[in-house]
C-alpha cells in the first residue's frame, strides 16, 4: 500500500462545499457518478473514471481541487485543451497556472512561484513541462494532493493512442512521494481499463464507468452509395432538428458537403485545417451562440492522425472540431464518411445530447471508406524505419557531445522538417533526447539511444498493425444485422444487452425512419421508339439555296429505332 495519509470521511458539511464550488465553477448539479469520483478525490483514493461528457469530467478534479489543502496536477498531452481549461478557469477567478514548455522568463519564474507557495490550486502541465526541474521543485516544495492523468488511455500499448511519457508516469508519481491518482478517458475498452490501472500503480483504484452511449442516443447507419450519399445527407439533415453536427474524413468532403447544405438553405459553418485560424474560431463562435440552429460540418479532432495526440503540436494548435466545452444542445451527429475506429466514432457521437435530450447518431457507411482511411493512416502514421534512420543521424552528435538542428537531421534523414521535427518531439516525450528553439541535444548514450528508438519503433508497428483491426471492426459495427449498442458493449468490454429499443436494428421506427430517406434511384427517360427532325427555316444568305430544293427535300425526317438494329431495351 502507499504510504499515504488517511483522509477524513466526507460529511455533509463537506458535500455543502462541493455544491458550493460547483456554483463557482458554473457546473450544473452533480449525477451519482460524478458523486463517487469527487469522494474518491477528496477521501485520497485512487480512481478510474470513464466519462464521455467533457464537461462532467472537468468537474470530477476542478471541484475537489477548490476544497483540496495542497495543488492538483492536471496531466495532458494536448496543450490545446489545457490552455483552453486555464482560460475559462481564470474567467471565473479561480487559481490556476498553466505549465507548457513556451512559458519563459518572467511569466515562468511567476508561475513556479505560485506553485511553490501551495495551496488550492489547479496546476496544468504538459508531459514535457513536468520532466523538467525547476517544475518538480515547485511541486515537490507545495506537495500534490490529487494528480490527474487526462487521455489516460495514452499509458497503454492497447489503445488507439499512445504517449510513451505515459508508460513512465508510475515512476514519475512514486518520485512525487505516490499521491492519489485519478485516471480519466473519455473512452477505453476492459483491456485498456486493466492495462491503465498496472502501468499507473492504481492501488484498489475507485471506479467509475459511465456507459459509452448514453441513454438519450439514437443509433442509425445507413449503406448510401457513390454520389447518392450527399443527396441522401441533404435529405437526412432536411428532416433532423438542429442544431447539429457533420463529421467528414477530409476538408475537401467537409467544403462539398457544406456548400450543397448551404446550396438546400441550411444555415451551415465549417470546420476544418485548410481554413485559418481566424476564420475556425469566427465559424466556431457563430455556430456556439446560444440557440443558434445550424449545422457544423467538420473534420473531427479525434482522427487517427500519427497516434501520438499533441505531439509536436503548438499549444494553439485545434484544427480539429469536438474537442473541450461545446453545444450541448446538439441534436445529432452525422458521419459523412465512416471513422477509422470504434473509438473515434464512440467519442464522436458523444457530443449529441449533452443537455439529456433525445438526439440521434447516423452513420453514413459505404465499404469503400476503409480504403480511404487505410490510404490516410498510411500517410499518417510514423513509421519505425523513420524512427531508426532518425537515430542513426542522431550517433555523431552523442559522439562529439553536440547538438543539431532539425534542419541537419531531415537533411540526414531524407525526411521533411516537419516529420522530423515531430519525430525528435516523439524522442523527447521519451526522455531520450531534449528538443528546444529547432535544436536537437540527446540526453543519454548512443547504445541507449538506438535501444530507446528500437522499442519506441515497435510501439510504432505495433500501432500500425491494430488499425487493420479497428477499421476491420468499424466495418463489422455498420454492415451487423444485430443490436447496435450491444456490438459498441461488447466491443468495449462493458455488459450486453440486445434488443435495446435504440438502433435502427431494434426499432421499428428508426428502420422505418432510415428507409423514408434511403437514396432515391435515379429517374430514367422512357426508350423512344420513333423519333422526327424538322428542318428549320434557313437563314437569308442561304436563301437561294433553299428555293431551289425541292418540297420532298424540306419535309420532316422520321426514323425508327427498329431502322438502326437496336433492341428497344437500349443495347448496341
């Protein structure tokens, strides 16, 4: 067992002031499940939580963090989404230091200062930002006294993602003298539940699961094909109540669909990384005013990508749609195209029904969308190779005990800055090597290094290997004639129910639903059998001509198509 101080039971006294840091944090009453992960937080035990609601899973640690004596560290590895947290916390006046690896000079010495000084605070750090010293002085002066690991799902080889800082954190937290731990996903199948809880050291982890699809979700999947799909989601987003949201695998799907809904007279915003910043965050804020009903169509914040979620990327780096606080009056969520996993289309329908309003989930499937994503994933995912060639450059400058630029690495390499670049962030996320201002310095022996590049490139091809998998199960899940939720259930390793009334499987209502707007076959002109051609009257300088036709010559010119030796059916 930990050698951790026993807390006081909580009383009522003490459930007065969670509801009153519930008030001051804006956050609507707490459900039952919300209840145990906060009394766990405030008791000292360990705990993993399983909530899908974004906002319900900010409040299980922001509201003990407020009654908490000591800080609470708040671990993730998107800086998008931290640096939204520290925003809207400091809207609301509450004590809050973000720690990601740009803050310097001054900002930085008044930030560890106010860690050091204690008290209830929330401390938001990245992975890189906590590996350095000055930080874990600060918090090793101030004490922990709940430390949250966010995307906790990251810390097994089992998930769809993968940060291997996290596979060290239950070191990391024995060197913070092991305080309570709780462990957030928003999504994890039994495996990756189990495998969380070993690679944390969870001692009798508290748990909390929330069902991956809530009560208030529709599920329908539809098989539309070739072009008939945009006419059938025009129909489909026709007939749903706004507001609502359309998920596309790429932006060129996303500006077709949007401009074809606009085209209909839907009020339509747009989401995507082939548009600038400003005018994400223009579309955004239009489409989040309270009682707007529009459509957002956009490519999701939750797809595959490298596998390595924030790595390499700048804390203001959102060019994805459905990640932090959003609409929760959405009343459905379309995918234009099929996800690449169980788990991104879990995490995606999600966002329908926050407010606990019916809202339905369509999936738009056609087999053709594995190929797409099989090509995308290819392109995407990091490969091991890369990995190797990047340390081999890397041998020299531990020999000669320099740095090098990203610049002399890709040259090295063959590879782009870009996939270089994220590549040496790959390394320091491992400690291997330190990254800083477009310089590479490696931090340990070559042998270990190669060491360190030969397992993290397995992690790699491990990664690449389960997306057959995933996309193989995507495929499973739409094309089934069994109760939907029951295949996401028992997919995720939670309890089977079949016949669950919410499917188009197992409601007759929602089939029927799905076949009123089914794509209409196209329309056929009937087979002419006999057609005519007129010959018009000439014009002047042809005149002459003309006179001297005779009438035979000027009637009209009748033909059947018997005359050409074609069947009436059409053929040649």
């Amino acid at each position: 067992m930990r050698p951790r101080p026993p807390r006081a039971k909580l009383t009522q006294d003490t459930w007065r002031r969670v509801e009153e840091a519930a008030n001051r944090l804006g956050r609507s009453s707490l459900n039952d499940q919300q209840r145990v992960a906060v009394r766990a937080a405030l008791e000292g035990q360990d705990s993993l939580v399983v909530l899908g609601d974004d906002e319900r899973a900010l409040a299980c640690y922001q509201i003990p963090a407020l009654l908490l004596d000591q800080p609470t560290v708040v671990l993730s590895p998107i800086a998008c989404e931290l640096k939204a947290q520290y925003e809207a916390l400091i809207q609301r006046r509450i004590g809050v230091v973000c720690l990601l690896p740009e803050l310097s000079g001054p900002d930085r010495s008044e930030a560890l200062n106010r860690v050091a000084r204690g008290g209830a605070l929330i401390v938001l750090a990245s992975p890189e930002a906590l590996r350095e010293a000055d930080v874990r002085q600060a918090l090793g002066k101030a004490g922990i006294a709940l430390f949250v690991v966010e995307e906790a799902h990251c810390a097994s080889d089992l998930a769809h993602e993968l940060r291997p800082s996290y596979a060290e954190l239950g070191r990391t937290l024995q060197s913070f003298g092991t305080p309570p731990v709780m462990a957030l996903a928003r999504v994890a199948s039994s495996a990756v539940r189990r495998d969380i809880c070993e690679r944390l050291a969870l001692t009798a982890p508290v748990t909390v699961q929330a069902p991956a699809v809530r009560d208030n979700l529709r599920i329908v999947t539809k098989l539309p094909r070739g072009e008939a799909r945009q006419a059938a989601l025009v129909r489909l987003v026709g007939r749903l109540e706004l507001p609502g949201v359309v998920f596309c695998a790429t932006p060129h799907d996303a500006d077709s669909v949007y401009s074809a809904l606009r085209a209909s007279n839907v009020a339509t915003h747009r989401y995507h990384s082939g548009m600038t910043a400003s005018d994400r965050a223009t579309e955004l804020l239009n489409f989040s005013l309270p009682g707007q009903r529009a459509v957002m169509v956009a490519v999701s914040a939750f797809t595959p990508g490298s596998g390595l979620p924030g790595l390499g990327e700048p804390a203001d780096s959102r060019t994805g749609f459905g990640r932090g606080a959003g609409k929760r009056d959405l009343r459905f969520v379309v995918h234009y195209q099929s996800p690449a996993s169980i788990e991104q289309y879990v995490r995606e329908i999600q966002r329908a029904g926050g407010d606990g309003l019916p809202a339905t989930c369509v999936l738009l499937h056609e087999s053709s969308h594995r190929s797409l994503h099989e090509v995308m994933l290819a392109q995407q995912r990091f490969r091991a190779t890369h990995l190797a060639e990047l340390g081999r450059a890397l041998e020299a400058p531990v020999l000669e005990g320099r740095t090098a630029t990203i610049e002399s690495l890709a040259l090295a390499t063959g590879q782009s800055r870009r996939t270089t670049d994220r590549l040496a962030a790959l390394l320091a996320d491992a400690g291997v090597v330190s990254r800083t201002g477009g310089w590479v310095r490696v931090l340990c022996s070559a042998n270990d290094l190669l060491e360190a590049c030969r397992k993290l490139g397995a992690q790699l091809y491990a990664l690449r290997e389960q997306d057959g998998r995933r996309l193989a199960a995507v495929t499973a899940f739409a094309e089934s004639v069994e109760c939907r939720l029951a295949y996401l259930n028992q997919y995720l390793g939670e309890a089977v129910v079949h016949d669950c009334g919410r499917c188009d499987v197992c409601s007759s209502e929602l089939l029927a639903s799905q076949q009123s707007i089914a794509p209409q076959a196209s329309a056929r002109r009937p087979v002419v059998h006999e057609f005519s051609v007129s010959i018009s009257a000439p014009s002047p300088q042809f005149a002459t001509d003309a006179a001297s036709k005779s009438p035979a010559d000027a009637a009209p010119l009748t033909a059947k198509l018997a005359d050409f030796g074609a069947s009436p059916r059409g053929g040649r």
